[in-house]
C-alpha cells in the first residue's frame, strides 16, 4: 500500500509507536510530504516494524521551501503539506505525481488528538543497535550516561520552543555528579558546554540518535524529538523534561494542559498523564 506521512522529527516517534501492527504491515512505500522526510528515512529502512515496506521517497528541499514561501512564508524552514490540510495536501501529492485514489494518507493529527488511541511500541527503539554508536570513542558505556538534548536552533520566531538557562544547567551538573554519569549533550548549534563531565554530539545521525536513546539511564533536556523517543523506555524517575511557558501558547500552566491534552499525553505515552506532570516541567527538575 503507498503511504502518504507528513509529520516532524517528534511527532514520527510517538506516531510510530501509536500506530496498530495492523496499520503498518501493508505499508510498501512511503510518500515524505514533509522536510524531514530524508532524515527518518533511516529509521523506516529494514525496519521489522514495517515489514512489506520496500521504497521511501521525499521532496528536494528547495522544492518543498518554494511551494511554502507561498503557502505560508513563516513554516518555510520546516515545510510541510499535511493531509489535514486538503489545498496543501492537493500540493504535496502533486509534487510526487500521485492522485488521492492511489494513496492512503496517514492523518498524524487526529491520532494525536484520539484520548482512545492505545500505545503499541517504538519500532525505532526495538531496532535501535549498539552498533550505531562508537562507545569506546565517546569512553562512555552504555546505560551509564544522563543524555541532554539542547533545543533545536531554528531561524523560524517561536514561542514554543524551551530555553534551556543556567539553573538548567546547574540541575544537570547536580544529577551528574549524584549519579556519578558523564552527559552526552545532542545539539545542532555551536556550545560551550558548561558542565564538569561531558561531551558534545553535533547533528549524530538519525539511527545513533535511537540507539543513545535507548542505552540511556536518564533524559534531561527540552522537550524533542530526543525527549519523545526516550521517554518510550525510560521510567518517570529517570525523566526531567523541559517544555516551553505554556500560559504565552495556551493560557494554562503545563500541569492543566497536560491533564485536558490528548495530544500531550499521546506523545509521551505510554507514561499515564499523573506521571507525565511529575518530569514534564517548565523547568529541569521535580
């Protein structure tokens, strides 16, 4: 079955592990209508969670830029063409040469937004290797690490999007010598890292992206596409999340959004909403 997903970074790792056996075994090709299409990629590839999947295929990105800047000029840096969204749908199957009697379309939307929708597992996880990760370089081992991520730099103005300040960094600094763990910082921008133990990975590959997640002993950093995909197998007590100031983007503290959201309790599943309040923060820490 030819597939259409349009979906970022973060909403493909809880979207994966949301949806049935049964919605993914006929997939054989996959249409990217999105930018990170090339950067999932990799984890759909000889994936055992998508058996009959054959061909994936994704959008040149000065392509997907153009057609945004005219659909809506703020998103051009991470374009997209949701199913959700029929003009921009219209488009997205016209740029791979499809009619809508050809493909079915996966709604991420109205998944997320489903309080009904059950928690399968992270395929990406279940076939993340120890190979993807050169241990003995990093002098890390595995499951003996605090992994960090630092928010996603981006040339787009938002205001949902967590700053991470220097009580942030004080609290890593205080976990990793109570722990006595080194930090594995993942980050797409220049830093001076200011902690005692640690090192920085800059834009890792996808696949040692899922394998650092799932050697993790804890998660400490902003709330990502890192933070959705570990907190798949770390328990509560080893998760602290940071998100944004909820009030500014909802008029709510994260607490009230989290217990009224779908959408927030679907991506940090399988983790119930009374847990999800206790590391999902505005702030690192309990």
């Amino acid at each position: 079955m030819k597939t259409y997903i349009s979906a970022g970074i973060g909403d493909m790792m809880a979207l994966d592990a949301l949806l049935t056996k049964e919605e993914k075994d006929p997939i054989t090709e996959i249409y990217w209508g999105c930018r990170w299409g090339k950067v999932l990629v990799p984890l759909l590839k000889n994936n055992p969670g998508y058996p009959n999947l054959k061909k994936q295929y994704t959008i040149d990105d000065d392509v997907g830029k153009k057609v945004m800047r005219r659909l809506e000029p703020a998103a051009v840096e991470f374009w997209h063409f949701r199913p959700d969204f029929h003009p921009n749908y219209e488009i997205g199957l016209k740029l791979f040469g499809l009619e809508k009697e050809e493909v079915s379309a996966i709604d991420a939307v109205a998944i997320f937004k489903d309080f009904d929708r059950k928690y399968q597992k992270s395929s990406f996880l279940s076939n993340a290797s120890k190979n993807e990760v050169d241990w003995e370089k990093l002098n890390i081992q595995p499951n003996k690490y605090i992994l960090f991520h630092y928010p996603t730099a981006t040339r787009r103005g938002r205001n949902d999007i967590a700053q991470i300040e220097e009580q942030d960094w004080n609290f890593v600094e205080k976990i990793s010598k109570e722990k006595n763990l080194d930090v594995i910082v993942i980050s797409d921008t220049d830093l001076d890292l200011p902690l005692s133990r640690g090192l920085i990975l800059n834009k890792p590959p996808i696949k040692e992206v899922a394998a650092l997640c799932k050697f993790a002993e804890y998660y400490i950093g902003c709330d990502s596409f890192v933070s959705l995909l570990v907190s798949k197998r770390l328990g509560a007590e080893h998760l602290f999340i940071k998100g944004h100031d909820h009030k500014i983007t909802h008029g709510k503290d994260i607490k009230e959004v989290i217990l009224s959201s779908a959408w927030l309790q679907q991506h940090y599943c399988p983790h119930p909403p009374e847990d999800i309040v206790k590391f999902y923060k505005s702030t690192l820490g309990r």
